[in-house]
C-alpha cells in the first residue's frame, strides 16, 4: 500500500495513447477513471529526449503512465510528460510520480 494512499482523493480520467492511424493521427484508448492527489506546480523536467520542459502539474497515483498518454483532471487536459516509479523501504513499488 502507498504511504499516499489515503491522499488519493482525485479522480482523473487516463486515456492512453494506442498508436497512430493511417491518416497520421494519435489514437487513444477510452477513458479509464484513476484515483490520485494533483499538485498543481510548475517544474522543470527532462524529457526522454533530455530536452527540458515544463510540467504544470505532477500527480500521484498507483498507475503507472506513459509520455503522451492524455489525463484530464477537473475538465483541464494534459499530456503526460513523464512517469517515475518510487519504492518504498522495502524496494518495492509504492508508486508514481506523474509530470504534466
């Protein structure tokens, strides 16, 4: 169990990035309810490029994302810029920090 556990009061919606369609279009998957605590933020990250951008918010939650997954939150979209596994004491996954 996450040590945020207890603070996962938000509901977001996960739509996760499927590929691309013939015409050159991102297509996602249909809208999965996560649970999880938003903390609105701006931050400056690496993406997986190295380049450096900014976040705007950063979620924790049990799921893990993928950059350029889309997750909207109170009817704000955002895509996901990265994704970072923490674990607990024991080594093992407590849970994840979501940059957006």
């Amino acid at each position: 169990m996450s040590i945020f556990a207890n603070y996962y009061t938000q509901e977001a919606n996960l739509n996760r990035r499927t590929g691309i369609n013939e015409y050159g279009d991102v297509t996602y998957a249909t809208a999965v309810k996560i649970m999880c605590r938003v903390e609105h933020n701006y931050k400056e990250i690496l993406d997986t490029a190295g380049n450096k951008i900014t976040s705007e918010a950063m979620l924790f939650t049990t799921v893990m994302c993928k950059p350029l997954d889309i997750i909207v939150i109170d009817g704000v979209t955002y895509t996901v810029k990265s994704c970072k596994q923490i674990n607990n004491l024991a080594g093992t996954l407590d849970h994840y920090e979501v940059y957006v």
